[in-house]
C-alpha cells in the first residue's frame, strides 16, 4: 500500500530510535499501530456507508453498457459494406455502357 522498502524502513527505525530513544520506542510503535487501525477503520466504515463498493460496481456495469453500445452503433462495417457495393455496381454500369 505504502511501497516502502527495507532500505527506507530501516532510516524510519534508525530516526525514531535517535529521536524517541529505546525506552520509550515501544510505546510509541504501539500508540502508531493503533492509530493506523482507527484510521483504517474509518476508511472501512465510510466507504460502506457512503456505498463505495456499490457505487464502484455500478459504474463498471454502466462502462460495459457504453462499450457495448458503442460497439453495436459502429457503423464503419456496414459503409465499407455500402462501398464496395457501390463500386462494384460503378464497374458493371462502365462495363454496360462500354458494350453499348
């Protein structure tokens, strides 16, 4: 979640040993860890209330309806379709009127 790797978290660890000491460093990782349980709890507690992960699904469902929908109002096929119709009847009317 917060992509901190070996190398930053021992700086982390040397810091808070220099500035707090190590009498007082377990108490303080413990007053850290709870504050990071309430603040993900918090998270938790508003994306359901708010309706987060419902809000997030329905907005995938309507994405997949415009893709489909964009897909089927695709007319592209149909006016190359129109084209080479066109052309091949432009060619059998040149032949038609170079016989006559």
């Amino acid at each position: 979640m917060l992509n901190i790797g070996f190398a930053e978290l021992l700086l982390i660890l040397i810091v808070a040993y220099v500035i707090v000491g190590p009498k007082d460093l377990p108490k303080v990782a413990r007053w850290l860890a709870r504050l990071v349980k309430k603040a993900r709890q918090l998270l938790r507690e508003v994306r359901e209330e708010v309706g987060w992960d419902e809000m997030m699904s329905e907005t995938e469902d309507v994405r997949k309806d415009i893709d489909t929908t964009l897909k089927d109002a695709d007319v592209t096929k149909d006016l190359r379709e129109a084209q080479q119709s066109l052309r091949k009847n432009l060619r059998q009317a040149e032949k038609d009127t170079m016989k006559k």
